[in-house]
C-alpha cells in the first residue's frame, strides 16, 4: 500500500508530498510522482504525528448504550487519535488480566486505533483489595488508576503506590477528597450560590492531590495526576516536579481551558464533568500553564453517556463529557488560529508528551519514521452535531459550535484509518 499525500504542510515546514509505504514515511519532497495506490491532494493542510489520548472512557467492557468498542474508534480516529488510555471504571471493571486482554483484542478485531487499558487500582473499584498490578501488566495494561473515583483509604494508596513502584507501572491519579466534594454538581462559588446547585470547593482537588504527592513521593511512585482544574493544583505540582524529579506528570483538558462556571448558568448538562468548571481566572491561569509546559499534556477525558441520562435535571445527571472528536479542531480553533498557542505546543501537549509518559517511541515527521500521522485544515470548519459525531454518545458542550481545524485524514501503521 502506497499513500502520497501532496501538498501538506508538515509541522514547521513548507508545502510538500510527503510518501508512504510500509507503514513509514518513504519520502519528503515536493513533486513526488510515483504510482500510488491512493493519492490525496491537500492543498497545504497540516501534517502531523497522530494524537495519543492519555484519558478516555471507552465505556468497555459493559456500557454499550454509552459506547461501542466501533463507535469509539470511529470517533478517535475522526479526532485524530490513534491510541488511547482507557479508563477502567466500566462493569465489570478493568481489574483482571482477562478484560486487559479481551480489551486489547477487541479493538484490534475492529483495526482503527490502538487501546491502551488502565487497569483498577481496587478490585471492582471498591476500594479494598488490591488488583493484581504484575498480571494486569503483563496482560498489557500501561497504567493502574481508580479514575471516576479516588482511593480514600490512605494506607491502601500506599501499598498501592509501592506495588505500583514495584511492577513499573505509573499511577494515573483522579485526585479528590470526596468528604469535600460532598454530593456537589458544580464548582463552589459565586455562580453555584446563585444557581443554587451544591458545590464541590477547589479545596476537593487540591487536598486529594496533595496527599496523593506526598505519598508518591514518600515511596517513589510514578505518577500522572489526571483532569488538573485548577491554577492552585498547577502550583502545587510544580512544587513537587522542582523538589521530585521524574516524580509526576499532570494533564488538564481542552474544556477547562475554553470554559467557565458561569456556562453552567443555562444548566446543560454538556457542562458537568468531574472535577467541575472553575471560575474564569483558574481557566486563564491553565491556558498560561500549559502554554508554560507546567501542565505537560492535554487529554480529553472523554466520557460518554446516554441522551436519557444527561437529560436528568442537572444536580442527578452524571458527569462527563464526551470530546475526542474535537479535540484538535476545539485547540486549533481557539488557540492556533487566535495565536495563543503554536503547532508545536500542540504536538508536545497533545502527541509527543504523551507517548513520554507511556514511554512509546516518538513520531517525527521525517524520512524512516512510523507513519502514524494526521491531516488537519486549520482553515475548514464543521459543525459539531449528533449527526456529525461518530460517538455512540453526543454529549458535547461544542454542539451547535463550529469549529476549524478539521481532520483530513488520520493514518496508523501507514494504513488510512479516517478520512473526510
Ligand atoms: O466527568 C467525569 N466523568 N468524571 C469522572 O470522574 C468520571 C467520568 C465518567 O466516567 O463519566
Ligand atoms: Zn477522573
Ligand atoms: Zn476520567
């Protein structure tokens, strides 16, 4: 199979083809001519490695109504994604070598983008009994996290942590205290009195991630703390990073950066997730921490529900977003194209810091490298909508929004896994 993508324009670079062959980018120059078995004029779109997705909920095993094993892939690819984490807060959750193995060989049957399983820090969740982290690894599992819920039992996160150590997994961390989040729906402030929902106070997240930081660092853990929505949160890590190195990572994600508490006010549901919306100074100061690299990646937390679910009045609903599929267009269309954030810190935050973290190969656009790569239009627009959304569920905040930044194409192992 032969792809020749004329005209791109990869990262830092002028317009080219750009050949693929064999699952590796064969040749860069401008006027290729060789028979190829499919040709794609691009008119200077932008070629770049394709995205991994530390955090996603692929609903699998058990919540097909939320998600497919199909449906996913479908919508990650159309994001230009070509491996995630998955979260293992399904039913039955992610907690034996068995679903590790069952996950891994699903999503290879449908072929679009590689699975990554996280594997339960408890079994079942229940916040008693270890998982057995060496045969979750050696079933293929890439990290242990009880995301969708923290570990409130201090010395079980310590025992967790050093068994973690042990095997060479790192820790994904939902960090929350939940005896502060108390049953809330939003974040607690001003708005969350004048909407009169219940909060969850920042002090949630911050004292969640402290005692998990300062456990991990007791033992020597390897951590990456998920969903950062806070400046506070940001301080604290680096705080830890300057004292630790090597100690933790941190991601935030596309919608703490483009919204606020205050969009919780028409009470849609598309803006409740966990941790909650902050106010619009935590929102600035992610943007600058991220543009700063103290918040080192960007995952989507994508998480899928029913229509009949979210449409429960908003303190029943559950929380979660989905955003795979905009994910890119959302970073290009707010931050490229407004000249806030570059093409390369989106290759950083969003492909190579990433594959860092799980320690995968990086991928460069050059001559040799796998060709796992995107084609994204910064210019193009489309219109997120439930018919234009590959994901079995469509609750986005970006509905009824258009957005540039549209993926072409995204190609794994060399292989055309979505185009437009
Ligand atoms: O927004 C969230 N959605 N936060 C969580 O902690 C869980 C996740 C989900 O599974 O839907
Ligand atoms: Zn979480
Ligand atoms: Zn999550």
């Amino acid at each position: 199979m032969r792809i020749l993508l004329r005209g791109v324009r990869p990262i830092g670079g002028n317009k080219t083809d750009v050949l693929i062959e064999k699952g590796v980018i064969k040749g860069i120059s401008p006027g290729i001519r060789v028979d190829s078995d499919r040709v794609f004029d691009l008119d200077g779109a932008v070629l770049l490695p394709s995205l991994v997705d530390l955090h996603s909920h692929t609903r699998q095993p058990g919540g097909d109504e939320q998600e497919t094993v199909e449906s996913f892939s479908r919508a990650a690819v159309h994001g230009g994604v070509t491996s995630a984490v998955s979260m293992p807060n399904t039913s039955p959750v992610v907690d034996n070598p068995a679903i590790v193995s069952w996950l891994i060989n699903e999503f290879r049957r449908v072929g679009l983008v590689d699975v990554l399983p996280a594997a339960a820090i408890t079994v079942g969740q229940q916040g008693k009994e270890l998982t057995e982290m060496a045969e979750l690894k050696k079933a293929g599992a890439v990290a242990v996290t009880e995301d969708g819920r923290s570990v409130r039992d201090s010395r079980l996160m310590r025992y967790a942590l050093e068994y973690a150590r042990t095997v060479g997994l790192p820790v994904f961390l939902h960090s929350e205290d939940e005896r502060l989040s108390d049953g809330g729906a939003m974040n607690e402030g001003r708005t969350s009195l004048e909407l009169g929902l219940k909060g969850i106070p920042g002090i949630s997240e911050t004292v969640g991630i402290l005692r998990d930081l300062e456990i991990a660092a007791y033992v020597g853990a390897r951590i990456h703390v998920c969903h950062i929505s806070l400046a506070r949160s940001v301080s604290i890590v680096s705080q830890y990073k300057k004292q630790f190195p090597g100690l933790v990572s941190c991601e935030t994600a596309p919608h703490y950066m483009l919204f606020s508490d205050r969009d919780v006010a028409g009470y849609s549901t598309n803006f409740k997730m966990n941790p909650p919306l902050r106010d619009d100074s935590d929102r600035k100061a992610l943007v600058k921490a991220v543009k700063r690299r103290d918040v080192d990646c960007i995952a989507t937390d994508h998480a899928p529900h029913t229509e009949w679910d979210k449409e429960l009045e908003f303190s029943m609903a559950p929380f979660g977003i989905v955003g795979i599929e905009t994910w890119l267009s959302s970073l290009v269309h707010y931050f490229v194209n407004a000249g806030i954030l570059g093409w390369d810190d989106i290759v950083e935050l969003c492909c190579d810091n990433p594959r860092r973290i799980l320690g995968l190969p990086l991928v460069r656009i050059e001559e040799g490298a796998p060709a796992d790569v995107v084609v994204v239009d910064p210019e193009s627009e489309w219109e997120v909508s439930p018919g234009s959304l590959f994901s079995k569920s469509k609750n986005s905040p970006f509905l009824g929004k258009r957005l540039a930044g549209k993926v072409l194409l995204t190609i794994k192992s060399g292989r055309v896994v979505y185009s437009d």
